[in-house]
C-alpha cells in the first residue's frame, strides 16, 4: 500500500509541474528516439546490403587484376582456369565508363561492360525482352548490345528496342535484349548500361586487357576450394606478388559490410547517448529543485515519523516515472520518424522489439541513477532544520 501512495503522490508532485516536467523529459525524448531510429537505419542498411549481396548468389568470386604494368588475363588461361577443381564457370569483364551513346538524335552518356554468355548466370544479369548474348557473337565478333532499362529510355523513351540501332563510337550495334531492371546497388545503377560481345568490344576499343573475371563456385561450401586454386595460379602468373591481384568473395565482402556498418551505428548511437546523459543531468537539476522547494514538506513528514528510505524511495519514484515516460514517448517519436523517413525518403528502417525495449529499460536506468543524489540528499535532511526553512 505505501508503494501505491508513493507512486500516486509521484504523479500528483509530476502533473503539478506538467510543463518543467516535460521539459526535463526532452533530453531522453530526443536520445531515446535518436538511438531507436539510427540504430534502425543501420540494421536496414544492413539488411539491404546483405540483400543485394545474396542477390549475385553466395558462391560468386569476383578476381581484379590490379597496377597498370600488370600482366592481363588470356583467354587460354582462363579456359586452363575452368578445368580447377571448385570452380564452375568463369566470365572475363571489360569495361568502359562514359561513353557516348547515340540513337538518331537522342545521346546519353554510360557504361559499356563486354562479356561472355557466362556473365548471364554468374552475375544473375537476365533480359527481360530478347536474348542475352551466346557463344555465336562471341565467336563471330557480332556487332549485337545488351542495353540497360534506363539507357533504353534514355535513348528511345520505351524498352521495346529489340532490333533498334545504337551507334558506339562510330560503329552500329544492332540491340538483341533488354535486361531486367536491377536497381541501384553498391556498384551504382545496374539499368544504365550497355553488354556487348567481349571480343567485338576489344575490337572497338582496341584494348585487349582483361583485368576482371567474375568465377562461380560448384557451390557455396567450394568457395574456399575455388579461392586456394585461384591463388595458386595467380602466384604463378604473378611470381608471387600477391599485390598484383584481389580476391573477393561474396562472404567477406557481406562480413566487411557489416562491420563497418556496425561500427558506423555504433558511432552514431553514441552520439544520440549524449542526449540521454545530457537529460539525466536535466532530470537530476530539477530534482534537486524540487527538494528545496519540497523541503518543509519532507521536515514535516519526517517530523511525523516518516522514514528515511520512504523519503529516498518517493524522489526516485518521481525521477524514474520522469525518465520512464520520456522514454515512452521517446520510443513513439522513434517510430514516427522512422515513418516519415521511410515514407519521403524511401529508407528502410527496421526497429526490432529488443532495441525499443533497451531504449525504455535505460531510460529507467538513467532516471535511478541522476535520481539518486537529489533523492538521498532529500531523505539525509534534518527535520528540525527543514521545518526552519524558508
């Protein structure tokens, strides 16, 4: 029963001062609601990361060949690479950034990727209209392009261009398939972008280097297989200068991610934590406000025979419901951002039940502890000194 009465006059003391009461509780709102929606942000940046990464498959590899003086890759040995244990398919990448595009009277400026029809199935690039590039262009030199969605509209305004003409430097290419519209990811935007042929774009650009190939492992458990042949033949090639070359594979490029994005959250959480101690000193002020103004009613009581830890335990009450309902409402501001962000600025927010239930435990926590000093201050006065007190 006295824990009832405790709690009702904490509310009473609290509804009294609705204003300074709110205003104590702003510190927690704003740190509460920070914390739940940066950590929010970074576990939805970290879903979508992951996402886009297990979207190309676990078992892909990807090998850069790097330094400009660097020994590029043949075509034989990349077929010698094919027969390695691990390793199911390989296909050679080259690549041409900004480069003028033209359709009649329409130009645009994008990206030219050459391949093989490997590259369809290892980097789960597909066409949505036509066909993707086969062996026949590669062998033959076909002047045929794989266009982007985007670069389709940008060129035609509709991606129903099968057939249609589009001029790279000088040089027709006649359009065979359209791609399935794949988004931006970290690699930039995936429908802005143009596949030819790899032996009819080393022809145009008169470069033969081949400084990337992506590789597909038999499965996801080969990956480590597939890795160790790969560095055994590159330490060949290379002599064993392993500056030469990179490997990534879809695993560590997920586990990189997530660490730095982790450490990033971290950072920021941190910073919103700030706002908590900053409102646990606000709280920890106004409580010691409130003893003074408080004092000749706790000589009072304590006159008529109230103890010392009831005294200690009502200020705490006060400070815990303060920091409690800040939080709360802190929670609820969360949410509401998290809402408004998502909905205008198309961010993926995901807020789980232990973060929102983390976030009100230590804003309780933060209340017991700025709340101690008032409280133990107020239950340590002398009664026959607070009832002198003016």
């Amino acid at each position: 029963m006295k824990i009832i009465r405790l709690f009702k006059m904490a509310i009473k003391s609290i509804w009294t001062n609705k204003m300074r009461s709110f205003l104590t509780m702003l510190g927690i709102i704003i740190g509460i609601s920070s914390v739940i929606v940066l950590v929010g942000m970074g576990e939805g940046t970290k879903q979508q990361v992951q996402s886009q990464i297990e979207k190309l498959g676990t078992n892909l590899i990807t090998v850069n060949i790097v330094g400009k003086r660097t020994k590029s890759f043949t075509d034989e040995e990349i077929a010698e690479l094919k027969s390695k244990p691990g390793i199911k398919e390989i296909a050679p990448l080259f690549t041409q950034n900004n480069i003028d595009v033209k359709a009649g009277s329409k130009s645009t400026n994008t990206s030219v990727e050459a391949s093989t029809p490997e590259y369809s199935n290892i980097r789960k690039t597909y066409v949505n209209y036509g066909r993707f590039l086969n062996k026949r262009d590669i062998d033959n030199r076909y002047k045929v392009a794989v266009i982007g969605v985007d670069t389709a509209n940008d060129l035609f305004g509709t991606t129903n261009v099968i057939g249609k003409v589009v001029n790279i430097n000088g040089i027709n290419f006649s359009i065979v398939g359209v791609l399935e519209s794949q988004g931006s990811s970290m690699g930039g935007s995936g429908d802005d972008k143009i596949i030819l042929p790899i032996s009819t774009a080393q022809r145009l650009f008169k470069n033969t280097d081949i400084k990337t190939f992506y590789v597909e492992a038999t499965d996801k458990d080969k990956v480590s297989e597939a890795i160790s042949y790969l560095q055994l033949f590159l330490n060949k090639k290379f002599n064993n200068d392993t500056d030469s070359y990179r490997i990534f594979d879809q695993t560590s490029l997920l586990s990189t991610a997530n660490e730095t994005n982790s450490s990033m959250t971290m950072m920021l959480t941190g910073i919103a934590a700030i706002s908590l101690i900053v409102g646990g000193i606000g709280i920890m002020n106004i409580m010691l406000v409130s003893v003074i103004e408080r004092t000749r009613e706790i000589g009072i009581r304590k006159a008529i025979g109230a103890k010392r830890r009831i005294i200690l335990i009502q200020f705490l009450m006060e400070s815990s419901i303060i920091s409690c309902l800040g939080g709360l409402i802190g929670v609820l501001t969360g949410f509401f951002i998290a809402y408004i962000a998502q909905t205008l600025l198309k961010m993926t927010i995901v807020i789980s039940s232990s973060v929102v239930i983390g976030a009100v435990a230590f804003s309780i926590f933060v209340g017991i502890l700025f709340g101690m000093y008032p409280a133990s201050k107020a239950s340590k006065l002398n009664p026959i000194e607070a009832l002198r007190f003016e």
